[in-house]
C-alpha cells in the first residue's frame, strides 16, 4: 500500500492502490505488510513441500521435471536393502543355532 501526499500542508494523501483521496491523520499508523505477506508465502510453499514429502506420491520441491515416485521408488529400495540384512542376520541366527544343538551336520 503506497500513499502520495498530494498536498502536505494540508494533509492530503491519496492512496495509490485504489485512487482514494482522504486526510491524513497522525494518529493513524499505515504499515505495508507485502514484504510479510511475501514471506509467509514462503513460508507456506515450504511447509507444503515438507508436508509432500512425506507422501511418496509427490515429488521433491527443487526436482526436475517427471520426477513424481522418486519417494516411492527409495522407500522401495530401502525396504529390500533393510530386508536383505535382517533375513541375513537371522539365517546365520539359525545356522549357528542348528549347528549348536546338532554338530553331526558339519562333521564333528
């Protein structure tokens, strides 16, 4: 919101927004809230990208262009990478525990 004093010494503004001719008045304080308003905005853009991100159906905020699953596609590799180590981990659980309870099996 800007404001043109079109006559000081009288107190005259106009509003230039909307063309509005009125007193100016000292009790009165105008304050521009676009540089707020612009970093709400921001604020708000970023809180959906991170709000997205947790929704593997979205793409990240700064990604190319046909990057949609990306989410989707790592939460995948991530399981089987995490699934692949546990079954491992508790396959040489066993081995070791058959081996324990019955040592005929590897010749001793």
């Amino acid at each position: 919101m800007e404001i043109i004093k079109v006559c000081p010494e009288i107190g005259v503004v106009m509003d230039v927004d909307s063309g509005l001719i009125a007193e100016m008045r000292k009790d009165v304080i105008s304050v521009d809230l676009t540089p707020v308003e612009e970093e709400i905005n921001k604020l708000e853009k970023l809180a959906k990208a991170f709000e997205n991100s947790l929704d593997p159906r979205y793409a990240p905020l700064k990604a190319y262009p046909g990057r949609e699953g990306t989410y989707e596609i790592a939460g995948l590799f991530q399981g089987m990478f995490f699934g692949f180590w546990i079954a491992l981990a508790i396959l040489v659980l066993v081995v070791i525990l058959v081996i324990k309870i019955n040592p005929g099996l590897i010749g001793l």
